[in-house]
C-alpha cells in the first residue's frame, strides 16, 4: 500500500487550529500519516503528548536544522520561520522516511472531503501545487485584492503542496530548502515572500508539475468571488458544484471577517462554515498556552524582539560570531550591544 505522510508547520500559540486540522485529516484518512512540525518550545504548565494527539509524530526545528538553530532563528520573525523549516520537513519526510507521496497543508485548514484526487495525481506527476485564482476578476476590486495580490505574493497558495518520492521532487526540495534557509523572509521589496513567492519558479526549474484547479481544493478569501459553497441533501459541502475538499480558514479575526464579508456576500453558508470553524478552534484551545506565545519571540527576559534587531543580526556575520546565543541579555550581550548603538544614535 502507498506510504502517504501530512504534515503541517505551527508554534504553540496555533497548536488549536493545527489540532482542527488534524482532527479533520484523520477522520477521512486514518490511513495517513500525520507529522506536527513545531518550531517553538513549550510554555511552562504544558505537556503536548501526542498519544492525545491527531499527530502521528511531531519533529522540531531543532531536529531539522541542527547547529546554529538558534542563530538562524532568531534572523526569523514567526512566520517566517515556521515557513522556513516547510523545505526541510518534505526533505526529511521523503529521504529519512521513505514517505512515497507528502501533502503539505497549512495549520489553518480543515478539511472536509477526500483528499485522495491529491494522491492519485502523483501517480503521474512529481508536484502539485494549486493556484490563488483559477478564474480570472471582473469586479475592479476584486483585481486588486485577489490578482494583484498574486502578483504580490505569489501565484501558488503554498498552504497545500503534494510531492511523490521521485528524483524530480528531491531536485525541487533541495532548492526550494536551500532558498528557504537563506531567503524565507517578507521582503516584498525586493520580491520576496517567505516560502511563497519562490514557487513561481517551480515550471521554469521543474518538470511533471500539476497545477490543480478544481474549485473544492483550497477554498479562500482570495477565490471566494468565483466560489460559492452549498450544502447537498447530505450535508456535504459543495463548492460550485462539485465536493468542498478543504477551506483555508485564513486570517481567523478582523481582517478575515472583513474579506470574507466582502466576497461572500449573501451566501450564507461560507458563515455558517466560519462559526463552525471557530467553535472548533476554541474547543481545541488550551488555557495553558499563553497567548500570542513563541518561545523564540523574545529575549531571555521576555522583551520581544524587535524585526529590525532580526534583520540586523541574521545580515551582519560578525555579530552572529560575536553573539552565538543573540536571545540572551544582560552585559555582554547582542542586545546589551543594540541598546549601546542606539544610545549613541540619540
């Protein structure tokens, strides 16, 4: 039987929405095996055991990076670096594990019908990706938001990618990790963002790349004016038409609540699906995760560490010499040394 490994990349403080989506993952395919790649420790009070888990296993940061993790994290701000370690995790799954096939999804997807489309396309090609838009705007705004917005950010939603264990996919996530480890970082301006933005080269450098438009498959606030949910009979979720198989549940908070007002109108349904999927979440939350926590987002006496100070760090070689452990303070520190710069800039 086919090996099929999913994994998804969080810290702590989205524990509770990775929980949602493993939950959803293992009930339509308890066959599957599921990976928690967490980059972060965890708080004081809180013990995350997998035999009350949907995870399989869970890997860290530290398992994948090796030396200087904590050098080439704190170069990193959260999302950044829970993007950073995606190359590496598909490298390990694929040559460590021997997984034949490896579906990435993002922490805060559920999903709601068989994934197994995803695993019959690899039987033929090495990667799958799946598009922001697969139906081009009319609305003025909606251009803006949605295919300028691709333009922006990428042409691929990297919430999902499929790859099968062959040697064009090993190809692939050696350079894809390769990118990630020096350049996963929102850099807009210089046209780079995080893991995303480098997919847009997957068809230029690779070969046997399925680009999946089916309208079920990573539903969002960025498709949702061309996409609109049902219910059938049943109560299966149907989007255009044809089976829901996932929702990205994208910006859980005001700036999801606003572009989904705008874009799914008076189909009420999508709502519906949000105040499922908020119920889910809360339900799978736990009070002994403080909130907003990242272990790796502040120095050694809880100040958090400002992105210009991460910028700085991971540009300047001589300071990560200088400062082998930077989230530590005190005299002699890289921050002891910021605030010394900053006194003399005053």
């Amino acid at each position: 039987m086919m090996t099929i490994h999913a994994f998804t990349s969080f810290t702590y403080s989205y524990l509770n929405r990775a929980r949602v989506l493993a939950a959803t993952l293992r009930q339509l395919h308890p066959d599957w095996t599921i990976w928690a790649v967490v980059t972060d420790k965890t708080p004081e009070g809180f013990d995350f055991n997998l035999a009350k888990e949907d995870f399989h296993h869970v890997i860290t940061a530290e398992d994948l990076v090796g030396d200087g993790v904590d050098q080439w994290l704190f170069g990193h701000d959260v999302v950044e670096a829970c993007t950073a370690v995606k190359g590496l995790a598909c490298a390990h799954l694929l040559r460590d594990v021997g997984a034949e096939k490896v579906i990435y999804l993002d922490p805060d997807i559920a999903v709601f019908g068989d994934l197994s489309p995803v695993a019959d396309l690899l039987d033929t090609h090495s990667i799958v990706l799946t598009p922001h838009q697969t139906i081009p705007e009319t609305d003025p705004r909606a251009i803006i938001d949605n295919e300028v917005a691709s333009l922006h950010y990428g042409t691929y939603n990297l919430g999902f990618l499929a790859l099968r264990n062959d040697s064009e996919a090993l190809k692939f996530v050696d350079w894809w990790a390769d990118r990630l480890h020096d350049w996963c970082h929102d850099r807009l301006d210089i046209g780079v963002f995080v893991d995303q933005k480098w997919c847009n080269l997957i068809p230029c450098f690779f070969d046997h790349i399925a680009t999946l438009r089916d309208d079920g498959f990573n539903v969002a606030s960025w498709n949702l004016s061309q996409r609109e949910l049902s219910f059938s009979d049943q109560g299966e979720g149907l989007i255009n038409g044809v089976p829901l198989r996932f929702f990205h549940f994208t910006k859980l908070g005001p700036v999801g609540d606003q572009m989904t007002r705008r874009y799914a109108g008076d189909n009420t349904e999508v709502f519906e699906l949000w105040r499922w999927y908020r119920r889910a979440v809360e339900g799978a939350s736990d009070r002994a995760i403080p909130e907003g926590w990242w272990y790796y987002g502040r120095y050694d006496d809880g100040a958090p560490i400002p992105k210009e100070d991460r910028a700085l760090y991971r540009t300047r070689p001589d300071l990560r010499r200088t400062f082998p452990d930077p989230r530590r303070t005190g005299v002699g520190s890289f921050r002891d040394w910021r605030l010394a710069q900053e006194g003399e800039r005053v």
